[in-house]
C-alpha cells in the first residue's frame, strides 16, 4: 500500500536532491547557514522575531501556547518580513555554487 501512495519523482525534485546532495557534499550548504544566520542578525530580524515571540507569549500566555500553533501563526509573518536583500544574496549565492558544479 506504501507504494501506491508514493508519487513518481519529476525532475524538479531530482534537480532539489542533486543540488541538496552537493551542498551537502561540498559543505556550501553549511556556508549558506551561517551566511543566512550572519545577515538576519545584521540586520535586525532575529531581534523582531524574538520580539514576535515575546509579545505573543504575553498575550496568550505561556499556559495556553501550544508549539505548533504558535509556529503557524508566526511562521508567515517572519517569512514575509525577510529582507529582500538578504533573499537576494543567498539566491546568488547558490545559483553561482549550482553553475560552478
């Protein structure tokens, strides 16, 4: 039954498991991270998430939080607040790794 679930891999997904295996391979992947991690904290948006967190925690309360609730409602709104720049230069970052492979 497993079987009749699983869905053919197209090639999209065969292009995301080849270049997430060579960033994997090649470390680029954990260059990435810390490049993302660096310029989220230069620019002030792990600060405004944790921010979120708080005030969100203040409302409801920590009682009556559950983990997953909390991560949908605030997952949107930090993945809207991405800088755009920051988005930029990751992007180019990897397409430059991907065209050097």
């Amino acid at each position: 039954m497993a079987e009749e679930e699983q869905q053919p891999q197209g090639p999209q997904n065969n292009l995301r498991s080849a270049i997430a295996e060579k960033l994997e391979n090649s470390n680029e992947r954990q260059v990435l991270q810390d490049l993302l991690d660096a310029r989220l904290t230069e620019c002030g948006w792990r600060d405004e998430l944790k921010k979120l967190c708080d005030n969100y925690i203040t409302e409801r309360g920590i009682e009556s939080i559950a983990l997953e609730d909390m991560v949908n409602d605030i997952l949107p709104v930090a993945i809207s607040s991405l800088p755009d720049s920051v988005k930029a230069e990751v992007l180019q970052r990897l397409r430059s790794f991907v065209s050097s492979q």
